[in-house]
C-alpha cells in the first residue's frame, strides 16, 4: 500500500514538474511561427548551417546522415523517450525549403509535442535564436 501511494505522490509531482516546463515553453513559443517547412531564398547556406546545429544541440541521437539535401539523425530505440529527425532541403522557385520530420520512440509519446519541436526548430533555422536552449532541453529533447 506505501509503494502504491509512494506511485501516485511521485507521479503527481512529475506531472507538475512536466507542466511547469510546457508552460515556460508554450510562452517561448508564443513569438515563434508556425509549425511549417522555413522557405529561404538563395542558397540557403545560414539556414541549413543552423538546422545541423539545432539537431546537434538537441537530439539525444547523433547525425548519420549530412549532405547538401538531409539531414538525419539514427533513430531512436524501441521504447525510447526521444525524437529521432530528418530534415531536407528541398529546392523551390526562389530558393529552397527547409523542412522537419521527427518520430518519437515511446509509443506513449515524447515529453514534448511534435508540433512545439517542430515550431522550435523552424524559429531557430530562421532567427538563430533557440527557445528550448534555457528550459532544460539542450542535449536531447525527449
């Protein structure tokens, strides 16, 4: 009966930590832009520079893959809390289009939403500026 009650204290409090963190980062996100593919003109080359740098900050899974079109980390492993990532660059009229695949590894799901990673990760690629860099989130997003 203590383990079981133990279980729900710690749970809770977890619960509370998990919100205090999205809520501090829902209102970072709130000067970001959508969670769409970034269009850039020209080559690109800033932006495609801070996509890898972005995934090197914060997959908990090492790039395998880097060229002038993906970028892609490993997967994550079965039952593992983390994304995994595949980010190209398309080539468009005017320039080129940056966009973001992401799968988690836990079926229950990942601490963070798809969508709020998605929208982190385009506002960086855009502005250089990292909103999950002071929210615990530098080394892996999980």
């Amino acid at each position: 009966m203590r383990r079981l009650l133990l279980g729900v204290v710690v749970a809770s409090l977890a619960g509370c930590a998990s919100q205090e963190i999205d809520d501090a980062m829902r209102a970072r996100l709130a000067v970001t832009g959508p969670d769409a593919p970034v269009s850039c003109k020209g080559a690109c080359k800033t932006e495609w520079e801070r996509a890898q740098l972005w995934l090197a900050r914060h997959s908990m899974w090492k790039i395998q893959s880097a060229t002038d079109v993906v970028l892609q980390t490993y997967a994550p492993i079965n039952h593992e809390v983390s994304y995994g990532f595949a980010v190209t660059r398309e080539p468009s009229v005017d320039g080129y289009r940056i966009g973001m695949t992401l799968q988690c590894g836990n079926l229950l799901g990942c601490d963070l939403q798809p969508a709020d990673v998605r929208r982190a990760f385009y506002h960086y690629v855009v502005s250089g500026q990292d909103v999950l860099g002071n929210l615990g989130y530098v080394g892996s997003i999980r």
